[in-house]
C-alpha cells in the first residue's frame, strides 16, 4: 500500500510538474512521440552495442548543444526536428536511457543499421531491428499502464500520442545490396522483394497498432541513388547504376503508398500518412553530391575521428556518405510537419494529424 501510495504521490508531482510547465511554454500538439526507425532517427540507442554503425564520437554532433550523442548528423535529426514542431520542450530520449515517468513524452527507438527485416545490417555488428524496437516499445507500454493505472486509461492516452516510422533503407544498403554478405538479390527480384519488405512493414505496423498506436506517420525512401556513398560506388560500375537504386526505392514507396491507403480504409479508428521525401527538391546551390566530413577512407560512409569538416554546413545536404546534414533534415521535417505540395505527403501532414 505504501509503495502504491508514493507511485501515485510521485504522479502527481510530475503531471503537477508538466502542467505548470504547460502554462509557460505552451502545451505539446500531443501527449508523446513515439520514434522507431534507423540511423536517421537514432538518438543514442548504438553507443552500446558492438557494431560499427556508431556516432557517439566527434565531428558528429558539431552543431548539437551536448555534442557528440549518438546521432548520425552535425546536429539535430529528423526525429528532434518534428518533436521541436510538435512543441515538446525536450527531445525525446533514446530507449537506452529513457526511465521513469519521461517516457510519458515518449521514447525514441530507432536504431543506426536495424531494418524492417532482422538480418539486415548484420555485417556492420549488433543493431535493434523493428521487430525488436517493437519488443522495446511493447516494454514501455506496460510501465505507461502501470503509471497511468489501467489499461483503458492507457488506452485513451496512447491513442492521441504520435508514432514515426523512418526504416527501409538498410534493408536495401546494408542487405539486398550487398549479395557477398546477404542472398536476397540473389533469391527476389527487385518487385519481389518489395513486396516482402511491405509484407513485413504490414505486419509490423499492426503489431504497433495493437499496442495503442492510432496516429502513424510512415516515412518512403530517398532517392538512394543520390547519397555520396553510392555516386561513389555508380562512379566505378555504370552510369546507369543510380538509376538502379532510385528505381527499387520506388517500387518500395509506391506499395507503401498503397499500404497506407489501405490501412486508413480498414482501420477506421487510427489514421496513417506517408511521407514523400523524393518529392521534396532542394535549392540548386546546395551541395548534393558530396560529404561534408571527411570519411574514415574509401567505400567507408561515416566520418573520420581524426578528418576535417567543411564550415559551409548549411550549404551541405550530407553529413558523411549517408546521412543529411541538420540543415538537411530542417528542409524534410519542415515539410513533412507541414507540407507545402500535395506531393509531400499523403492524405496530409503531420501537423494536420497532431490535431485530429
């Protein structure tokens, strides 16, 4: 009885806490922001793990106020950009450090390497796959229900609380590409293994959906061709080599496209939207086709510990071979928060969801 007693005592100090700090800064669009995804969205979740795919050291977080954390970027990732639009005060914190009643804010999951299918990212070490960050999330649901005191109540919060999805890349970069290391190119043509990956990502999804989730925003691939580590490996193939990875990119958003339809047409209590990046162009002067740090050495995408960065950041795309720049992911996040073509997102945005 008394440890029930200082739960619920500790309780209201925080929702005390969180309401004062309402009226001064003005209340989030949502109660919480759920992150699931790869290195575009980890936040510190790698620093841990055995695997090659970590940026827990300088140059990257450059531009970040507490340095090097784990983000794949100078600064700020696309995951703190729609929780800064959405009016979170703080970021949200990885599911490596997150504990006690901040993960009511919500938890970020993503993880650098981890794709829809678990093997993907393998040869670079240990990485969280969806299906795990889904086991993750499945573990902070069940403390949410234990704070909130039920299941129904939990139920009702969860539903007005956010949940993004950026994952499918590594499934393409770090598997179906790299046939010394993965069969699937060997075993799928590039329409099949799309329709394997959204098979997947379906059921993924309706896992999450079990879980609580009613306001999902699903995030398409980039062009692939177009990253500096791949111009690199096009400039020694073929010319017609970018256009390959471009294409299979495709293939994958056009089902995810048809998945979201699908699923709004079918679970009419929650509401999915898919976000276009492809269609979003950069301005002319922005340097797309190169790296702004120097790299650990040739066929490497991260940046050298030791490598010199290019001062001119605002102007880059990429941050090292992979990953965008801050300015880069300002440009996405601000479009996708608020779409300024219908092409950006569909059926609509992610402010427009905030409010449903």
């Amino acid at each position: 009885m008394a440890c029930q007693l200082k739960t619920l005592l500790m309780l209201l100090v925080f929702l005390l806490i969180s309401n004062l700090q309402h009226c001064v800064n003005g209340r989030p669009q949502v109660p919480c922001l759920f992150i699931f995804g790869d290195s575009l969205s980890d936040n510190g979740n790698n620093n841990n793990l055995v695997t090659m795919a970590k940026a827990n050291y300088q140059p990257y977080g450059i531009d970040f106020p507490e340095g090097p954390t784990g983000r794949f970027t100078n600064g700020r990732n696309i995951g703190d950009i729609i929780a800064e639009l959405l009016g979170f005060e703080n970021y949200i914190p990885p599911f490596a450090n997150a504990e006690g009643f901040e993960i009511l804010k919500g938890v970020n999951y993503a993880s650098g390497s981890a794709g829809i299918r678990n093997e993907s990212g393998q040869h670079l070490g240990n990485r969280i796959s969806l299906d795990r960050q889904l086991q993750n999330h499945q573990y902070t649901v069940s403390h949410i229900i234990e704070m909130l005191g039920g299941n129904h109540k939990a139920t009702i919060y969860l539903s007005k609380c956010i949940y993004s999805i950026t994952i499918g890349s590594n499934d393409y970069l770090s598997n179906y590409f790299l046939p010394m290391f993965y069969p699937t190119s060997l075993q799928y043509t590039p329409e099949q293994y799309a329709k394997l990956l959204i098979q997947q990502l379906t059921q993924q999804v309706m896992t999450l959906y079990r879980y609580g989730a009613r306001k999902v925003v699903l995030y398409g691939l980039g062009q692939l061709g177009s990253i500096p580590a791949v111009l690199s490996l096009c400039g020694i193939i073929s010319s017609s080599c970018e256009e390959s990875f471009n294409k299979v990119a495709q293939l994958f958003n056009d089902r995810l496209i048809s998945l979201v339809a699908d699923l709004n047409k079918n679970l009419w209590k929650a509401k999915f939207i898919f976000i276009n990046t492809t269609s979003m162009e950069y301005a002319s002067s922005i340097i797309t086709n190169a790296s702004c740090c120097e790299l650990l050495g040739f066929g490497q995408f991260q940046c050298s510990p030791l490598g010199h960065v290019c001062h001119n950041r605002s102007q880059y795309m990429f941050w090292d071979a992979v990953h965008p720049t801050e300015a880069a992911y300002r440009f996405y996040g601000g479009r996708a928060y608020r779409a300024q073509s219908p092409t950006d997102a569909y059926p609509f945005d992610i402010s427009y969801l905030a409010n449903l």
